[in-house]
C-alpha cells in the first residue's frame, strides 16, 4: 500500500511570509495546503511585538502586498497596531484561517527520500507529513531570553520585553530603566517618558535616529491612494531608489568604492553632529549620543522624539557599561546602583542571518544531510536566497543574502513567488521530488560572494569592530542581498528551472505488492527541463 502524505505543502509560520506563500497558493486555485503555527493568529512579529510607540520605519505604501494594497494607511508610516489588523485582513482575504493550524511548534523536519514527503515532529510529538515545505518563520526567530547581562533573573520588579509587554502594568509614576538603544528602544524610549517618574536609558552603542517624515493621512490624501494605479507607481518610485542604491553599493569599482566610503561615513557624521547640535540640548548627552560609525553600519532608525526625550529632566542616559542585575534594579562597573520599579530589556532577537539559529538535528535532509551543521561550518548560502541542495521540496522565504534593501513585503513576494513557481513545475510535471543543482547552487553562491566584496569592505574594513547584527558571528554579512532588485524580481518570476532536478520517489509499499526493479533498489529519476 502506497503511503501518501498528509498535505500537499505545509507552510511553517503565520506572519507576513507564511501569508504570502499562502496567498499566492490560493490565487494559483491550490489550497492543498496547511498552516502551522505555534501561536493562535496571524501576524508574525506584528501579533507578538506591540509595545508602546510601535510602528514601521517606511511609509505605508511601501510596507504592503503588491496583490493587496492598503489604501486606508491613517498615518505615512503607519503604526503597529494597524500592520497587524492589516495582515489579519489579508488573511481573512484569502480564506487562510481555514487552513491554519493553532499552538503547533514544529521542532524537527525530517525529509524521508523513499516516500517522496518530509516528516514534521512537533513539540508534542505529533507527526504530519507533507509533500513540500515552505519555512516562513522570519527573520527575527526569537527574542532573546538572556540579554547577556549577569543577574538579569535577579531583578525583584517588573521585567518588561518588547514582544511581551504587559500593557496591564501601569508605568505611571514609576522608575523605569531601559536596557538597549536599537530600533524598539527608539520608539519606546519616547512613548513612556512623559508619564514615568524616572527613565535611565542605558546604552552600549550610539544609534544613529533620523528626522522621521511621519504625519496623518488626510482624508484627501487616502482617496488620492485608492485611484487605481497609485499605490503601485508609488512603490515602483520607491523600488527605483533601492535599485539605484543597491547598484551603487555593489557595481561601484572596488577601488573606487574603497575611496569614497570612508569619505561618505566622515560627510555623514558631521552632518549628523551638526543635528545633534539643534535636537539634544545638552553638550555631554549630545556627545555621548554621537555615533562612531558610519550611518549603514547599524540598522539606522527614524525618529522625531527620541533624540528629544533626553532633553526631559526626568531622562537620563547612562553609557557606563552594566555590572550585572540585582533585586533592586541596575548596578555599573563603577559601582552605582540604579534603583528602578520596572525594567525594559531591547537587547535584540536571534536573527536568520546568525548561524547559531540553525540548530543541529532540527532539519535534517537526504543522505545525513543536516542544515545546523551546514550552515555553522561551512556558513550560510541558498541559491536565490531559498533553498539549499539535499534538502529537496523545501524552501526558505527569509533565507541567507534575502533583505533586497525594501520593506519585507517585497522581499518575501519574491521568495515565495519563486517556491510556489517551482512547485507548480513539479506537480505539472508529475515529480515527487524537486532539488537544486549542486553546480547551480554554488555558482549562484560565488556570485553572491563577489557581489558582496564592498559590502565587506564597509563592515568589516571601514566599521571594523562594530556590534551589529548585519555582520554575523563567521564575520559574514547574510542579512543583505547583494544584487538587483529588479533582476531579483524578474528570477522569481520566470524561475531558471534547469537549476533544479526533478525526479520520483521510491514509493514505499509492502514487499508483495512493491515492483521487481524497485526491491533492486532501482528507481527512475526526471530530469527538469529548462
């Protein structure tokens, strides 16, 4: 007896990229299809994180699926909350909450070669089987637990984190301190200060905060972006920026390019110090708030009130590093002890971009193949972002050298367009079972690799030293995409399919029923055609 998987395609998460994946499933007529997430909702990040002061560092209109715009945006750079009523609406859209699956954590995928299908073990032991699988798990895996600061399980008051914060807890009156200045501390810095007795903000490393062009959406503005045509011409302009950018970043000639980036860091912090000399009243916060490197360096964040909220009497910023955490709150290497009802900790998550994050025996392909072990000794790489050689039927929508320098939207359209369009080849063609080419992997991977040389030089030469989460802990820089946006459009798209080999499973079937040639261990292999 033949033994057939449970689902077709079994997409693994529920946020922005689960949804698209879907969503692009739905629009082709396949709902063959099941959702698995460990939460009970939409929204990925959008769902979890919902501190004060959330909202997105791009105007809306750029922040969106192409196949669903959202005209009704109250602000250009909307907030948190409305990102994530927008991806529920998509979802709802779509018909997607009838095939997503609630409170499942899928711990192991195993790929079983002679069935043709992978084997997902949740946490609770369950088994479910799918033909293909399309991780969407994200970019930002995981906050982190420990923020690397001794004693942090110490602390007798209230710990809040950016993807748990209790909104129950009144902050009013209290004394607050807030560990990190990254993109979450630069919103809820602000967001809180007015109404807390006290706030020392601790920093390790200087941000670079931008004026921020955000305003309310008139009435007449959201008619304007409901005219057939806006939205998408406005996120084209938009697309033609990044693409002018990214071409500078990448075809400028490396020696040319080893010239003007220490000269564009050295413009650009003096135009910066010269910000800080209007914004941050204070000579000494001012100086302290001032970056040593270059604005590309770190992820750089919008603002019109972080800078600002130093100027508070009741804001402090503290930039002598922390000793450990104590029952009573914060104590520094030169002994000083801040005293504090309630204590923030934004020290970041565990990014798809960190080795790390691949853990050993968690997915595990053909012949031993395990992909922790891969990508923590031989680094990270996927042909076009997505999938990687020996794990067949399998693709990454946030995978190594994915962010094309736009919002994520755009990003995972094109990782999930490519996926969905190499499954459509194979269930046209008939195979069970579709892989990258090894040769086509890894001539893609060392054009990834040149294309990448400035993008090196910058972080690892110009900003050598620097903590930031673009470089990852091999000293590589998988975060960014190194090539055309528009190219990277068009590949996903019209996917090369003589990158892949397609070919049939060795069903498994009981001996008296299994085939002469197939108890000889032969098996018949399709090639795809380009």
């Amino acid at each position: 007896m033949t033994q057939s998987p449970q689902h077709q395609i079994a997409i693994i998460g529920a946020g922005p990229g689960g949804i698209c994946a879907a969503a692009q499933l739905v629009q082709r007529g396949n709902r063959d299809f099941v959702i698995l997430e460990r939460e009970s909702e939409f929204g990925g990040s959008w769902r979890d994180n919902h501190y004060p002061g959330l909202g997105v560092d791009v105007p809306g209109f750029t922040y969106q699926y192409s196949f669903a715009r959202n005209p009704d945006w109250t602000r250009l750079f909307p907030k948190g909350r409305e990102v994530y009523e927008y991806h529920r609406t998509v979802a709802r859209e779509f018909d997607l909450y009838g095939h997503a699956r609630w409170g499942v954590t899928i711990v192991k995928e195993q790929w079983d070669d002679d069935a043709g299908f992978w084997r997902l073990t949740t946490a609770e032991g369950e088994e479910i089987t799918a033909k293909f699988v399309i991780s969407a798990i994200g970019a930002y895996i995981k906050a982190k637990e420990d923020p690397g600061i001794p004693g942090y399980r110490d602390f007798a008051g209230k710990t809040l984190r950016p993807n748990a914060w209790d909104h129950d807890y009144d902050l009013r009156n209290k004394r607050v301190a807030i560990v990190g200045t990254g993109a979450s501390s630069v919103q809820i810095t602000p967001s809180i200060a007015p109404e807390v007795a006290s706030l020392a903000v601790f920093q390790r490393t200087p941000v670079w905060a931008l004026p921020k062009p955000d305003f309310p959406m008139p009435r007449w503005a959201r008619a304007m972006m409901s005219l057939p045509g806006v939205g998408t011409l406005l996120g084209m302009i938009a697309n033609v920026v990044v693409e002018v950018g990214l071409r500078l970043v990448y075809q400028t000639p490396r020696r040319l390019f080893r010239g003007l980036a220490p000269r564009f860091d050295k413009v650009s912090r003096a135009a910066y110090r010269t910000y800080l000399r209007t914004t941050v009243h204070d000579p000494k916060v001012r100086e302290d708030l001032m970056p040593d490197y270059g604005p590309l360096g770190k992820r750089p964040t919008l603002s019109n009130s972080f800078l600002q909220a130093f100027n508070r009497d009741n804001v402090e910023l503290i930039t002598e590093p922390i000793e450990r955490i104590v029952p009573e709150g914060v104590k520094t290497t030169s002994g000083r002890l801040f005293e504090v009802d309630a204590l923030v900790l934004a020290t970041g998550y565990h990014l798809f971009s960190d080795p790390e994050s691949y853990v050993v025996g968690t997915v595990l392909g053909r012949d031993g193949f395990d992909l922790g072990t891969f990508y923590n000794t031989e680094r990270l790489q996927a042909y076009q972002s997505v999938s990687v050689p020996k794990l067949p039927n399998r693709w990454i929508l946030v995978g190594p050298y994915s962010w094309i320098g736009t919002g994520w939207h755009e990003l995972v359209e094109i990782s999930s367009g490519h996926a969905v369009n190499v499954i459509d080849a194979a269930i046209s063609q008939g195979s069970d079972i579709v892989e990258v080419r090894q040769d086509a992997h890894d001539a893609y991977h060392a054009m990834i690799r040149r294309n990448d040389e400035n993008i090196d030089y910058y972080f690892n030469t110009v900003n050598a030293g620097l903590r930031t989460y673009y470089v990852n802990s091999a000293g590589d820089m998988p975060y960014i995409r190194p090539t055309s946006l528009f190219e990277a459009r068009k590949q996903s798209s019209q996917v090369d399919l003589s990158a892949y080999e397609f070919r049939s499973a060795r069903r498994l079937l009981d001996s008296a029923e299994r085939p002469e040639n197939e108890l000889n261990g032969d098996h018949h292999e399709d090639k795809a055609k380009a």
